[in-house]
C-alpha cells in the first residue's frame, strides 16, 4: 500500500449550458494532459459545474432559470444509471484508471434538488456524494435542499482521505472541524461566481463577473492554519454565446505555513489548464484535536444539523 497519492487538478474552462461540448472538451483535454505526463495520477478533480455551467445568477427570470435547473439536474445514483453524465464519468475513470472527484453539479433526487460532488473510483463505481450543506437564501428560493454531512471521500490505496467544500461552506468553521476532526490528509473545496450571503459578487475591470477575491483569501488562509491542512479552491472560467469571457473565480492553492501559493494560482487567462500534487497520507495529516474537542465538534454537527 502507497502512502502517496498523485493528484490532477483541473481549473475549468466551461461553456454555459453546452452539456455534451463541455463533456468532449474535457476528454479531450484530460487525453492530451495524461498522455503528455510521465508521472501517474491518481485521481482526477473536475472543476465546478464542469458540463452545465452554473445557473442561479446566470439566467434571468424566474420561469427560465427553474427551466435550467430542471435541465441541467442529474440523477447520481448507482441504482438508476439513467444520467449521461454519470456514465461518462464512470468510463473516463475506468478508461484512464482513476479516481475522479467532480465539482459540485445539480443532483435531482426525487423531487428533491441539492448542489453536489460525487466520487468515482478507478473501476467505474459510484462511491461517495457530497451535497453542499451551506445553502444560500438565493438558492433556497429556487428549491436546492441542503445536504446534512460533510464530505469525506477515501480515494486509492493510500487511503487518502479527502475533506470536500462546495462554495458558501467555506464561512463555516463546524464544517471544516468536522473534516479536521474526521482525519482528513487534504480539503478540496469549489466556486464558480455565485449570490452568496458571505461574499461580493462583483464587476472586474474587464466587465467580468467575479468575486471579491480579499475575503475568500483571507477565509481559506483561517481554515487552512485552524486544520493544519492544505486547502485548495477549484475555480475556471465560464464562457457564453454573448462573451468568450463571462465569469471566473480562481484556483487558489493554500498551505497551513505560507498562506496563497501564487505561483501554482490559476486566473481566467489561463483557460483550462491543470494542477499538480502528491500528498502523503503519513505528513499530510490534520493539526491535532484532543479527543474531547473532536467528541465536541461532532456533537456540535449533530445538533445544528437536527
């Protein structure tokens, strides 16, 4: 058993709304990426919403972004095979014999809408989801359910464990206790432009649709030294008919000791491009809690979400 596991990030470059383009833009990439690398990756992260696109806050009225929604909504289930989407994940993994970590998608189960990450392991299988727990007011309105657990995906022989955060999860600290609590090796969050109740959404000097960057900084650098972990934010770039260049959030590499890796940062000129890391299961470990606090952490999950 490895206690490495070799990982490729993959910030973004999506088309809004063009599901199969997306999905053959991806594959495309992914081949020419891993045929060009000598080294082995383990798995793969897929950037957020990486075949739809966001699309609350994208669309205007009402009648036409619930329409999207319904569009763009996936059933991720390994009873009902019945998505697209999830069969093109379960060949890439099982094509290219890797694990896959996806940004969140809209997930329909039942009637239910929730906004998730889902895990697929090198054979094809769906092993793990994740639904974002801190859901906006704004998509609220649009009838996306909260999930009730914090992510953690096991991935490989490592045994890797992975802490996962969807957006407007990073402004809660039980969330990523939980994760510390939870032994996590590394936390991999997601953000794509959205109407948060935490964070400004704004205008770049290039009229494009941002965040403002200053505070996500600040709260990734906090859950990175509180953990003890590196956290990485996945972000692209998404593209419409009526700009090549519509709304971008970066990828941002965090580690406990330095704060923003500038150097391996990812902006909306870079397009879709990748990054690369080997975590070790036996280092990479969290910043300790006795067993009273992790008891407590929990305990404190439990109750706020009941």
């Amino acid at each position: 058993m490895s206690d490495k596991i070799n990982i490729l990030i993959i910030h973004g470059r999506i088309r809004l709304g063009a599901k199969l383009s997306n999905m053959r833009a991806l594959r495309r990439y992914i081949n020419e990426v891993l045929s060009d690398t000598d080294r082995s990756v383990d798995l793969i992260v897929l950037p957020p919403f990486p075949f739809t696109g966001p699309v609350i806050g994208y669309y205007n009225g009402e009648k036409r972004i619930r329409d999207h929604l319904r569009a763009a909504a996936e059933i991720l289930s390994r009873k009902m095979l019945s998505s697209r989407v999830l069969e093109f994940l379960m060949k890439l993994a099982r094509d290219y014999d890797v694990h896959i970590i996806t940004g969140p998608m809209i997930e329909r189960a039942g009637p239910r809408l929730y906004i998730t990450s889902v895990h697929i392991d090198r054979y094809g299988d769906l092993v793990g989801k994740y639904r974002k727990i801190a859901v906006t007011r704004t998509e609220e309105a649009y009838g996306i359910n909260p999930g009730k657990d914090p992510g953690i995906f096991i991935v490989g022989s490592s045994r890797a464990r992975i802490g996962v955060f969807i957006d407007e999860d990073l402004a809660y600290s039980e969330i990523f206790r939980y994760i510390q609590a939870s032994e996590a090796n590394i936390i991999i969050g997601f953000m794509l432009p959205y109407v948060s109740d935490y964070f400004k959404l704004v205008t770049d000097e290039n009229h494009m649709m941002t965040m403002e960057e200053d505070p996500i900084r600040e709260f990734l650098g906090v859950r990175s030294r509180e953990t003890g972990l590196p956290v990485i934010l996945v972000g692209g770039t998404v593209e419409s008919n009526a700009n090549p260049y519509y709304a971008y959030t970066r990828t941002l590499p965090v580690e406990p000791d330095m704060g923003v890796i500038e150097s391996a940062s990812r902006g909306p000129r870079d397009g879709m491009s990748t990054i690369t890391m080997e975590v070790n299961t036996q280092t990479s470990r969290p910043r300790p809690l006795n067993k009273r606090t992790a008891d407590l952490c929990r305990r404190l999950y439990q109750a706020k979400k009941s």
